[in-house]
C-alpha cells in the first residue's frame, strides 16, 4: 500500500470516527417516536406489517415512527402515538400497501 493510500484510508477513518462522535453526543438528548413522518425504508424500528428498521414501504404512514429530539415531533407534523400498530396492541384502522 503507497504512503498516499494510507494516507486517504487515515482521512476517511478520521471522518468516519466523528461523524460517530457526533451520533452518540445527539443520542444523549431526550428522544420520543414520532408516527407518520417516516420515508419508505427509513423508519427506526417495525410494526404490525414487519419488524425490522428501514422496512417501511409507504411515506408517511401512520404507523411507522422514527426517533426525534422530545418536543419536535408536532413541528415536522408527526403525532407523538400511533394510529394503530405495533406499539398499541392494535390492527392498524388502514389497509396493508
């Protein structure tokens, strides 16, 4: 490997070492789900429909939430609780996409 090589792997391992810094430091606020402001595949975690994180298939759906700092949820036009879903022990009230 040439000293120009090491040099970019050092780079890209510097950058990627705080961009992680500054993700935990953002974790560390107080953070509440967020229903219905989710893109397709970009929800935090699953529902009634599936159980696994960016498996959304609809933006916006009502019973896919994503984490986001407490008390900013009703500002980007999310609700604080679901609609129906995994987390209320519920059916959703819409049909499956």
């Amino acid at each position: 490997m040439s000293s120009a090589s090491k040099i970019a792997h050092s780079a890209v391992a510097a950058i990627l070492a705080v961009a992680a810094a500054q993700h935990v430091a953002a974790e560390e606020k107080p953070m509440e789900k967020c229903y219905g402001i989710a893109k397709a595949g970009q929800n935090d975690c699953g529902t009634a429909r599936h159980s696994c994180a960016g498996k959304a298939a609809k933006d916006n759906a009502p019973d896919e939430w994503k984490y986001v700092p407490k008390g900013t949820c009703e500002k980007v036009g999310g609700k604080t609780s679901s609609s129906g879903g995994a987390d209320t022990g519920k059916a959703p009230k819409h049909q499956a996409y």
